[in-house]
C-alpha cells in the first residue's frame, strides 16, 4: 500500500505548532466577541476547513453556533484556482443580525472569501470577519481582510490537517508540502 509521507516533499508545520496556534486564535476570538449581544456563528467552508473548526470551536469559551457552506473553487485534481465560485451546498441557519466569522482552511487568490463575505453581508450579518488556517499571498489576487490568521505558508501545493489534493491526505495531522511528482 502506498503510504501518504511517499508524496511530502517537506512538512511545514508540525501537529503541535499547529494546536498551539489553534488554541492562541481561540483565545483571541473569545476575547474579541465576548461583549457581543447577538449570536456568534462559525460558518465552515467544506471540506477543508472541517478539521480546523473542529480544533478551534473547542479552544472558544463563549457560545458558538455553527454551519456549513459548501463551494467549487478548484476542480478535482486541479491545482489551480478557477476563479469560478459556485455555491455547491448553502447555509441551514438564516444569519441575519448574526455576527458571522468565515472559517475556511486556505486563502490563495483571495477570490472564495471575498465573494462569500459580500454574500454574508447582503444576506443582513451583523458583522463578517475571516478566520483562515493558512494564507498563501504569492498568488492572491483579490485583497481580502484577514481578522484571525494560523500560519503563512510558501506558494506550494499545500495537503493535510483537512487540505487536500483530489480529495486526498486531508487526514495528516501535520501540513505539508506536497511533492510535484503526485500531482504532474
Ligand atoms: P482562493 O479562492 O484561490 O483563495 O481559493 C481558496 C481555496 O482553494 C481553498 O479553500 C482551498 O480549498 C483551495 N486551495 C488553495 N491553495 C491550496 C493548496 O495549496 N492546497 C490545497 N487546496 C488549496
Ligand atoms: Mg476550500
């Protein structure tokens, strides 16, 4: 059987690094939204940002509510971005007069959240702020405000901790970059 660490080229941020920052921007969002007066809802953006939700909500001390929202960006086996953002699956909960903080694994082009924070914010949200795991400036080509940022990450194809690559390596604990050899 082939063994996921096969295709790593390095890994980037180590388990531990990555749970420790994790509990850092808890603390921080705690804080920040601690004197709000409407709900606060987490909205996670399948698949990647599952894992990193997961961790963050437990490292949050004030009551969260969260969904789903699912997007196309990169096609399967893709390692490029479309620029094409599509709405594959929408929220369950009406956000209006909620304070909503986007939740997404990696910003890149920047293309993703920027349409969906203007989407959050026609839809009525009391306030849109971005909570992203990792950032990749080198290729972004829409500014986007990032309120809570995990770690910067080198223009490299990116797998683990939720990320993947055609659906696949989302269950390494660690990040990584992966090798050229598994995706050319
Ligand atoms: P953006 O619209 O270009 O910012 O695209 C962001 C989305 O592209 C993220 O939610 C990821 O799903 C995906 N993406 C961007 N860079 C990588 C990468 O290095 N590895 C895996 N997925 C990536
Ligand atoms: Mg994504």
């Amino acid at each position: 059987m082939r063994q996921m660490r096969d295709d790593i080229k390095e890994v980037l941020i180590s388990e531990e690094d990555i749970a420790k920052r994790v509990k850092e921007l808890g603390i921080q969002i705690t804080e920040d939204y601690s004197g709000i007066d409407d709900d606060l809802i987490l909205v996670g953006i399948l698949k990647g940002a599952v894992v990193f939700l997961a961790d963050l909500i437990k490292e949050i001390e004030i009551p969260v509510m969260i969904d789903f929202m699912s997007v196309s960006s990169y096609g399967k086996g893709r390692t490029e971005s479309s620029g094409v953002v599509r709405i594959l699956k929408d929220l369950d909960e009406d956000i209006h007069d909620k304070h909503v903080l986007l939740v997404e694994d990696i910003i890149d082009s920047g293309l993703t959240l920027s349409y969906l924070s203007d989407i959050m914010i026609r839809r009525g949200a009391k306030s849109v702020k971005i909570a992203t795991l990792l950032n990749k400036p080198a290729r972004r080509e829409k500014e986007v405000k990032i309120d809570y940022c995990g770690f910067e990450v080198p223009n490299e194809f990116i797998v683990g901790y939720g990320i993947d690559y055609s659906e696949m390596y989302r269950n390494l604990t660690f990040i990584a970059a992966l090798d050229e050899k598994a995706y050319s």
